[in-house]
C-alpha cells in the first residue's frame, strides 16, 4: 500500500452489536460492501465475531461493536471473543504487548504485559499477530496465552481457526495442529494432533500465505494457487455442498419431481457428489484461471484477491459452493489489494485503478 496515496477500507456482513462496518447505520448486517464511516481510517483490521479492532494510519487503536475504547502508541492488534492483544510501542518507552479483556475498554491494567527485547522487535517478516514478534512464541485467546514455538519451526506466519492452528514456516511449508474433526487440519483424518504436524500433501510446493476460519483452512502458492480443506458446510471451500443443490432441484412429492425421489444427481442420473469435509488440500478452480495474492477465512466463508483484477472470490448473504466476483469492486473501477475476514464479515482494502 502506499502511504502517500492510501485507498479506502470497505466492510460487509455481520454488524449487529454496532461493529464499524459500512456506514454504520444501524443494520443488522450490510449486504453489499460501503466504505468504513468517515473518521475511521485504519491501516490493519482484525474482526472477532462481536467486535473489531482498527489500527489507524496514526497509530490509535479503535474498537467497535460489543467492545468499545481507544488508545494511542498501537502498531498491531488481535480481536478474538476471549482476548484483545495489542502491541504499543509508545514514544519513549520501550514496544510492549498487552493482553486485555476485551470488555475492558482498555481501562486499568492488561491481563498481562510484556516488553519485547531489541532482537525480537527488530525481526523482519515475524511477528504478525497472534504471532508474537521474535517467532518464538504465539497468543492463545484461552490459558496458557503464551505458547511457546520449537525454534526449528522458524515461523513467519500464524493463523488461529475456532479449534487449530495453521503455521508458515521460512521454508514456505505448512503445518497444522489442534482440533481435526472437520478435516481442518488437511492430513486425511479428523484426529486431533497435539504438536505441530507438516502438510505432507502440499510437500515440494512453496507456501507464501496461510489462512484459518473457523473449521478450515487455505494457504496460497507462490505460484498463485489456492489450496483448501476442512469443512464445507456453507460451501466454503467451493465444493458443492447439497442443501445448494436441493434447493435448485424438484423435491419429492412435488408435481414437478419426475422420477419421484427427488434430492440431485449428475448429468448421468448418478447421486450427485456432494462434500461436507475435505480432509487434504484440494486446488481451488477460481474463474477465469485467475491468479490469487491474498487469501483470507471467516467462519464459514471464504475470500479471495485475485492478480489480474483485485476480486474477491466469495459469496454474499446467500450461500455459494461457487467462486463469485464482488461485482462492487468492478463497477467502481476499484483495485483490491487486501482482505481480512472476521467470522461473519468481510473488510476490504482497496485502491482507484492506476493508483501504485
């Protein structure tokens, strides 16, 4: 992003207890992305499922929705229901981390503190929260908060789902460990793994990026592939799921139900396939054989930015087993250039065409 000439910050989906999300105005939830309501400027997004955290480009941390405050100093901050993690670095004093109770309004003392060391503050790529600067070290929004990483990891990125861990290591391969139960954690079973275990499927290809939602998980190629698994009750994962195709097809008993069985089937006649876990990476088919550069999950969505167009490629309120372009960004000739999504919301970082 360039400072001189920044874009704009848009929100859709969920906002019923007030989150910063579009306009504001009071909707349970905004169907179609709005810019962020004026004076809200931030430069990174971190959406939990009641209330967001927006780090401003003068370093004042915002919160919105069930969870309200502001402080000054902040360079980085991690929303989840449990915990709030700040990192301030203050002129004068030395970066801090700070934990909050997020219905704290960053009032009194955090729940923990702790100054960073000079080598840790200064460690390029690491660091991304809940990744703690230093790489040795992540957030936990449930005790221990603190988790410590095996140096021989050498993570560069972090990402927590509802009940596992995905981690990007130097050496762009993945690993995943926690709750396996909805395939989440893309190793052909829905076992749990207690440490932290490579993704032997995706062995011999090079991961620049990792995303976790609430039960699934994407990473992105260096080649501009997207990988995904885990579950696909919404259609997250865009495999068809089949309450989408029930939907479109003749139910039983109805008139318009020829064979009288109803439910799908494949051009064939066959039961159609349907998939509600994906336990390996599979590839995702995005249209127009675009080339991805940002990736983000929600709880049951997922988005997509894509090279050649800065689309999202994700559904709106109805649910999709399908890519779909946000038609928004199109119209008004917007360039997306990043994505993060919350559980059930979706913040959009984008630029006016020509613009660096």
């Amino acid at each position: 992003m360039a400072e001189e000439r920044p874009g704009t910050w848009f929100g859709f989906g969920f906002c019923a207890f007030g989150q910063a999300l579009g306009s504001g105005c009071g909707l349970k939830a905004v169907p179609s992305p709005e810019p962020l309501r004026a004076g809200v400027d931030p430069c990174h997004v971190s959406a939990s499922w009641s209330y967001t955290a927006c780090v401003t480009r003068s370093g004042c941390l915002e919160l919105s929705g069930s969870a309200s405050g502001a402080a000054d100093g902040c360079r980085d901050a991690w929303a989840s229901e449990r915990l709030l993690v700040v990192l301030r670095a203050r002129p004068g004093h030395r970066p801090e981390l700070q934990a909050w109770a997020p219905q704290s309004a960053l009032r009194g003392e955090p729940l923990w503190a702790q100054s960073l060391a000079p080598e840790a503050e200064a460690d390029g790529e690491a660091g991304a929260l809940p990744l703690l600067p230093g790489a040795s070290a992540y957030v936990s929004p449930q005790p221990p908060f603190r988790r410590p990483l095996a140096p021989e990891l050498r993570a560069r990125q972090l990402q927590l789902g509802a009940e596992h861990a995905l981690l990007l290591c130097a050496a762009g391969q993945v690993f995943s460990w926690g709750g396996g139960r909805h395939g989440q954690l893309g190793h052909g079973t829905l076992e749990a793994e207690l440490q932290p275990r490579r993704l032997e499927a995706l062995h011999g290809l090079l991961m620049v990026e990792v995303a976790a939602g609430g039960w699934h998980s994407a990473c992105l190629s260096e080649a501009g592939d997207i990988y995904i698994w885990g579950w696909n009750e919404s259609g997250q994962l865009a495999l068809p799921i089949r309450s989408l195709a029930e939907k479109a097809v003749p139910q039983e008993g109805r008139e318009d139900d020829v064979d009288g069985k109803g439910g799908a089937s494949s051009e064939d006649g066959a039961p159609a396939a349907f998939i509600a876990v994906q336990p390996f990476p599979a590839l995702l088919d995005l249209p127009l054989g675009s080339e991805a550069v940002k990736a983000s999950c929600g709880s049951r969505h997922t988005a997509v930015v894509t090279r050649k167009y800065g689309q999202l490629g994700h559904g709106d309120s109805t649910s999709l087993d399908q890519p779909r372009r946000v038609k928004y960004f199109i119209d008004n000739q917007l360039h997306v250039k990043a994505v993060t999504c919350g559980p059930w919301n979706t913040y959009v970082y984008a630029v006016e065409k020509g613009e660096s």
